[in-house]
C-alpha cells in the first residue's frame, strides 16, 4: 500500500543516543579540544563554553536514555497508563504515549498513539571474565547480537486531524480511554484511543488500522464555543469524564459527561482573568475545585460549585512578574508548583495563598518556564523545562543549610542545593511528564523530538 510506506517514512525509527551525542546532563562532561586540558563538568547558565570546547554526555550520569522523532515535532503529548503495574524498574521497559503534532500545514497534522518498548538501561553488555578466552570473531558476533536483541522500538498509530494540536490530555472512563485535544482552530475535541491502542499491540490490528480506520476517525464530541484557539485543558481525577478548557480570550467552560459519550458544557464561563489562560489543574483531593493561571501573572483558586461568575474563591494578582505559563497541583501535599516567563519556578502553599507570596522562589532557568510537574512518587521532587533548552530536576526535601559538596571536582555553589540534575540537548522543549508506572522515569518533548531518560538522582 503506497499509502502506508508514506506515512512509515514520515516517522524515523526510535534509536538510542550514541556515545558522541550532544546531549548532557548535570553529571555531563565539557571536552576541551583535543590536547588542551582535562574533561569538567558543565553548569548551563554558569559554566559558559570555551574556544574549542565541546559538550559531550555522560551516560553514567543516566540509568536509561533514549530518543526518537516523530516528523513533525509535537507541542504536547500525555502518558497512557498500561495494565503492566506500577512502580516497573526492571529492563526492559515499555511505555505508551499520546501526542499531537504541529506540521508545517493544517493537513499533515496527526494525533499519535505511540507504544516504545525493548527499552533498556545505559549499562552495556558485561565484559568478559579475566582469563576466559573468547576468539576476536565470538566476541563480536556476541556483541552485534546483543546490540541487536537490546535495540529500541516504537510502534505508531496515528489518525490524521485538521490544524496543529496545541494540547494533548488523556483520561480512562471505565474500559474507554480518551485523548482531549485543544486545536490551533478554535475546537476542542475528545477522541476515543481504542483503536490506536490495538493497532500498537497486535500487527493484525494495526494491518485493519491501516486499511480501514486511519482515515475515519471522527471525535466523539467537539466545542468551538471559545471562538479562538486556546492550550489550558485537564481532567479531573476524582470526578471521570469531567473536563476544564481555557482559551486565549480568557474563558474557562466546564465540560460534564453525559450518557452516551456526549458531553454537557456550560455555557457560561469562569470569569476572573483579564488576559489569556494559560494552564488549569484539578485538585487532586477537591472533586470541585481547581487551578488556573494566565497571561495575566496571575494565579487563582476556584469552585465549580458557585455560579461562574463568582466562582474565583482566592487569587494571587502577581504570582510572577509575567505571564504564568505552567501549573502543577502536588497530589498528596497542599502545594502548587507555577512556572512563568520570567524563568522562575514558585512553590505555593495552598493555606496561605491569601498572603500572594510563595514559600519558596527559583531562578535557574534563564529563559521561560514551559512545563513543570510534580513527582507522582515523592512529594517533594518536581521536574521543570524551559526555553533555554534545560530540563531541571528538584527536591524541595534537600535543605539549604546543606553543603554544596563537589561534582566531578567542580562546585556547585552557585547552584540551589534542591537541584538534582540539569537535563540538556534538545532543541526548545515544550512539554515534559513524569511517567505515573515507571519509577523515575521522564518523558520531555521538544523541537528536536522526545526524550526518555532516568537520571542517577531521581
């Protein structure tokens, strides 16, 4: 089917990163040109590059990393949970994912379901005992062979969708797992994953994807009530199928499910922000409250219970000195994480919100703040991107009192000791999960495609 090897060839093959990559972490080691000094380690923001110097990674400093593309780069994605069990370690690994494209024309845009599996550690094979004899051609034989069987794959299931995708979230109600989309046209939509999550397990269902549905997909409900494109949208977890969208006109609608597979959604809008909003988050614990933050700098705290018009119950009017791009609601802890276009990560304690102030303030990343998420395993870690091409990890339990100690001989002092590890090689990361079943596990995407890694630290 012409068809078919088209659209293979529009995605690459998931390949793990060689030994002469770009990419680095906090433990990553700056190379001097050849002959002139010894390897250090590099700080983004602190450490600037010299002549000649190039950055080279260091995959000690990684239990697991991996990458793939997918053509067109994808704004947004979202983790789909597996029946495979929490808290998985063991090599290898596998993982589902949901992301929407953003292609160069309205018509090659995507909505993918994508399945990596066959994903193994930074370790390599074990070397031989000393004194055990294996002949030149053994060795490499047994070496390509196991390059081979520990080679990454990717499976994709992809429906085509009229205009970029801003936004990608998923939720399961009942047996039915569904992607919410925000569209660069001004619609929100909800699509039934089903089909492209068989696809990506058996090869008889995907040979019937491809004959038969890839070119039929339809959503199960639409809005186009905002009137103009948006990126704020959440589900809520404590309530299924109920759903939050906000728009660049500084709307917010409630979405209810209905019998069906049909959606109710309120007319009337949230009312409070004066400019564009940006993210919204479901408490956690509150089946009827939730986060929004916005253009604005602002963020609020509001209740579904009261009209919408009133419905605003606690507002911090200037949470960042700019726009507020990013909101993460702790799930076992009253706090919220927020991150702006000022660079800076907020720590808000939810029972003193009143104050306007945060309990804790970050300045690491030099550039916008465009994803943070709170651990799904430890309360006090949080991960953090940013438009200066940094991937951040934190751990609020570390103290500041605590020493600053030494990283390969170089200080960290200049470092907030709640650093973990500093992430880099990308280009323009927009969107980052930690993945809710696989301990430690981060998934980042960016202009230059995904990322999948476990650091040493987390």
């Amino acid at each position: 089917m012409p068809e078919r090897e088209e659209e293979e060839d529009e995605f690459e093959d998931m390949e793990e990163q060689e030994s002469d990559s770009e990419d680095e972490g906090m433990g990553g080691e700056g190379d001097a040109a050849e002959g002139e000094g010894e390897a250090r380690v590099y700080i983004p923001g602190i450490d600037p590059l010299g002549p000649g110097e190039e950055l080279e990674m260091d995959r000690s400093a990684y239990r697991m990393y991996h990458e793939c593309q997918t053509g067109a780069p994808c704004l947004s994605f979202d983790v789909l949970c597996d029946e495979e069990g929490t808290g998985r370690e063991a090599f290898p690994l596998s993982l589902l994912l949901c992301a929407g494209t953003q292609a160069d024309t309205a018509s090659a845009n995507r909505l993918l379901v994508m399945r990596m599996y066959n994903l193994y550690g930074t370790e390599q094979g074990k070397e031989r005992k000393e004194g055990e004899e294996e002949s030149e051609s053994e060795s490499e034989k047994e070496e390509e062979e196991e390059e081979e069987d520990r080679k990454p794959q990717l499976e994709l299931a992809m429906v085509p969708h009229y205009g970029g995708i801003n936004r990608v979230r998923v939720t399961q109600i009942g047996a039915v797992p569904l992607a919410a989309v925000w569209s660069e046209k001004g619609q929100v939509e909800v699509f039934d994953l089903r089909p492209q999550l068989e696809a990506v397990h058996s090869s008889a269902a995907m040979e019937t994807f491809l004959r038969q549905q890839q070119n039929e997909a339809k959503p199960l409900y639409s809005f186009a009530g905002h009137m103009t494109e948006g990126f704020a949208i959440d589900w809520s977890a404590k309530v299924p199928g109920r759903l939050l969208s906000g728009d660049c006109n500084k709307n917010i609608h409630l979405w209810e499910p209905k019998e069906g597979g049909a959606w109710s959604v309120d007319q009337r809008p949230f009312t409070g922000h004066t400019h564009s909003v940006e993210d919204l988050q479901w408490s956690p614990t509150e089946a009827t409250v939730f986060a929004s933050c916005s253009v604005d700098a602002s963020i609020r705290i509001w209740d579904v219970r009261a009209p919408p018009s009133r419905a605003c119950m606690l507002t911090a009017n200037q949470a960042h000195a700019s726009d507020v791009n990013v909101i993460s609601w702790n799930r076992t802890e009253p706090f919220l994480l927020s991150g702006g276009d000022d660079g800076v990560l907020n720590i808000w304690d939810l029972r003193q919100f009143k104050s306007g102030s945060p309990v804790a303030s970050f300045k690491q990343h030099s550039a916008p703040v465009t994803s943070v998420q709170w651990s799904p395993a430890d309360p006090s870690v949080f991960a953090a991107a940013a438009a200066d091409d940094v991937v951040s990890q934190w751990d609020l339990s570390v103290e500041s009192g605590d020493p600053s100690g030494q990283v390969s001989g170089v200080t960290t002092a200049q470092l907030p000791p709640q650093v973990l590890f500093l992430h880099q090689g990308q280009t323009e990361v927009k969107e980052l999960h930690w993945h809710p079943q696989l301990t430690g596990l981060l998934v980042t995407t960016a202009l230059s495609g995904f990322n999948v890694f476990r650091t040493i630290s987390v």
